[in-house]
C-alpha cells in the first residue's frame, strides 16, 4: 500500500506530461465560455446512471465471491465504494487493497481470496474497453487523428488484447486445476524465495486459489462477462448525459470508444485521481470527432469531477460510518 516517493513523483511528472498535452493551445476565454453555457441540470442523472453501475459492481463482485461466501450485494456496495474511493485518493489503486482488507474484517474473507476476485474483475473489464474499441474500429479509421493519440490505437488495441485475454486464460486454467497450479506455485516458491517465507507465501497462494472458484464453471464466467458489459454501458450511459449539458453532439457509439480509450489510458501510472491520463485521451478523440478544443476540454473536465466527486465522497461517508481510519494497522492487514 506503500509507494516510494520516486513512484509517487513519476506519476505526478506523467499526469502534468498528459494535461499538458491535452491543454496546449487550449484558449482560455473559449473554455471559460465553454463551462458558462453548460446546463449542469444534466449531472443529476449522470450522476444517479453511475451510482446503478457501481451497484452492479457491487453485484458482480459479490457474484465472484459466492465460492467462497454468500454476501448480499447490499453489504458489498458500501465496500466497493471505498474501494473507488480508496483508487481516486491514493496512489497506485490502493483502494482494491482496502477493500479486500474491510472485507476481511466485515465478513472474514481472507485478503489473497478477495484481491483474486478482485483482479479477475480487472481482466473483464480489460476485455469489455478492448471490445468497446474493436466494435468501434470502422468509427476511428474514419477520424482524422490530427490529435496525435488516435493514430497508433489499433495496434494498441490488438496488443491490449492479447495481453488481457492471456492473462484471462491463466486464471481459468489455474482456476480448472487448482491442485495443478498449486503443485506449480509451491514448487517455484520453494526455488524463488527464502526457505522463512515458503509456508506464508504458499498460505497465501492457496487462497488466492479459493478466490478463483468462481472461475470454474462457464455459467459464471458468461455472468460476471455480461455484468461487466452492462456496467461498461452504464457508465457510457453517464458519457452521453453529460454530453448533453454542452453545445455539441456525437454518437453514443462515440463515447463507447472514448470511454475504452481513456479507461485504457488510466492504467498508464499516474497522480492519484487519473488526472491527465483520463483527460488527454478523452479531449484527443473528441477533437477528432471534430469538437472544437475548448468543448471537449470543458466537457471531459466536467466529466472527470462527475465521475470522481460522486463517488469519492459517499466512499468517504461509508468508510466514517464504519469507523475505520487509515491506520498503521490496517496497512498491517494489508501487507
């Protein structure tokens, strides 16, 4: 949970690399302009098509978690908002570690089961931004790319997949045969790692294992695929809301691709909140789709805040309601 402060300074440096990019030759008076003229009206059922996403998150994660336990998604929603909390307000998505932590404590679910579960979630999403983008091919062969960050997307796009799908196949085969990848695992740790560490590494293999269970039947895994469609929708769903609050108009299928293009781009490191790795590609393709510079500028501002605010301060008010403070021992419990 703990960074280095030369990691903390190299995402800071990426961020004002990336509003740098976005921002020049930005004028200021258009922006402002720009942020005037929006109707603001529009957040609220932005805002309340999010918060139905996030409840399907939290569906999803408690449909992943039913190997192990049973949990209603009404516990698991307050849980995964502190979890988002936790990756807007500290660096390196610390918020996936807190909540497999306050997890453990509410309901006793080890951390290394809950962090697996937690992780698959990732790959789907992964997979979904990737499909968002491969659906949109034929939309952004016909951008002018005149942004500097549209050209190069398609063999982003193919080497993106063949990275996340690799890496959803290892976790389904690890997950049809557990005692296989455990075999495997033990036998690395026994030559990788100090004699001392073996049978607390090997503890926690296992029950990252446990946390895969879900994996096991196709059932499951065409749920938790369809799930993290829909949540992906939804949150286009909220792109498109807020589209409306400012003078211009692309497609919804548009804002499909912005929203793999920047979700992307926000796994490159970055100062906590994804400032500038969310807002330059997102100003890029609205440039290419032909939206003059300080629109989409004020636009993906506005959007940013919607997307980070909302979801910030009821992570926030969860985590005071269950008196839980970011302590030297909850680092303890995540480490």
């Amino acid at each position: 949970m703990q960074m280095k402060k030369w990691q903390f300074w190299l995402g800071v440096l990426i961020s004002i690399l990336f509003l740098w990019l976005a921002l020049r030759g930005l004028k200021l008076g258009d922006f402002w302009g720009a942020m005037q003229k929006a109707n603001y009206v529009w957040l609220v059922p932005a805002i309340l098509v999010y918060f139905v996403g996030v409840w399907v998150r939290a569906w999803r994660w408690h449909y992943l978690l039913g190997p192990i336990k049973k949990i209603p998604t009404s516990t698991m929603f307050p849980i995964t908002t502190i979890g988002y909390m936790g990756n807007n307000i500290y660096p390196a998505r610390a918020g996936e570690v807190l909540r497999a932590v306050i997890l453990k404590r509410k309901e006793g679910v080890p951390v290394s089961a809950s962090l697996a579960t937690i992780i698959v979630e990732r790959i789907f999403d992964g997979v979904v931004m990737l499909a968002f983008v491969f659906v949109n091919l034929s939309e952004l062969a016909k951008l002018t790319g005149a942004s500097g960050f549209v050209g190069n997307i398609q063999q982003v796009a193919v080497i993106g997949t063949g990275v996340f799908l690799g890496a959803l196949f290892v976790f389904l085969l690890a997950a049809m045969f557990p005692q296989a990848t455990a075999r495997i695992g033990a036998w690395m740790i026994e030559r990788l790692t100090p004699k001392r560490l073996h049978e607390k590494i090997n503890g926690i293999m296992n029950k990252f294992l446990e946390g895969l269970a879900s994996l096991r039947s196709p059932f499951n895994v065409l749920m938790v695929f369809f799930t993290s469609v829909i949540i992906w929708l939804l949150e286009t769903a909220k792109y498109w809301l807020v589209m409306h609050a400012f003078d211009f108009t692309v497609s919804f299928f548009a804002l499909m691709l912005m929203n793999g293009i920047v979700n992307l781009a926000t796994t490159i490191p970055s100062a906590p909140g994804y400032i500038g790795t969310f807002d330059a590609p997102g100003i890029a393709v609205l440039t290419a789709y032909g939206v003059d510079q300080a629109t989409a500028a004020g636009y993906t501002l506005v959007l940013h805040v919607a997307l980070w605010v909302p979801i910030t301060l009821l992570g926030a008010y969860y985590l005071t309601r269950e008196g839980i403070k970011w302590s030297d021992s909850l680092r303890a419990e995540a480490e």
